[in-house]
C-alpha cells in the first residue's frame, strides 16, 4: 500500500470525507492539521502547486488534488490501483 498523505483542518467537512473513502479502502494515512499554522500551510501550497484549500492529498508522493478529485478517481476505477501501488 502507498503512503497517503492528506493536509487537513479540524472542522473540514471535504477533509473527514477524504478521510472517510480512505478508511473505507484500508488506506492508511498521515493526517498534517495545517489549521494555526503557517509553515505547513506554506509547505503544503508549495507541494501542491499553489493549491490553498484542504485537504491536499498526496499518494505515494503524487499530489492527487482535493476530495473531489480523490472521489473522482474511485468513480474510474482509478484509486484502487494507485493506493495499491
């Protein structure tokens, strides 16, 4: 399984449905609370290209975009196989 990382805040509802489809494909993951905190807010944009909302999602190193995007990508079929790697 590939390393999943998500930037979040606390009262996010796009990030607790991330997180959601996530847990429900076993998918383990790193949860980086940017909320208060500039650095990581800056890291995460940096790693994003620019993209400022959260969540932020990366698997196995490759920015995947928000929850939209993520849910995109398990309507074609597509998630699976890169979480799988």
């Amino acid at each position: 399984m590939q390393p999943v990382e998500i930037y979040t805040t606390p009262y996010c509802g796009y990030c607790r449905a991330a997180k959601r489809l996530l847990t429900a494909k076993a998918a383990t993951f790193t949860e980086i609370d940017v909320s208060g905190n500039p650095d990581l807010r800056q890291q995460m944009m940096a790693r994003a290209n620019g993209g400022y909302t959260v969540p932020q999602i990366f698997i196995g190193g490759v920015h995947v975009g928000g929850c939209d995007d993520l849910l995109a990508l398990d309507r074609a079929g597509r998630l699976d196989p890169m979480l799988a790697g």
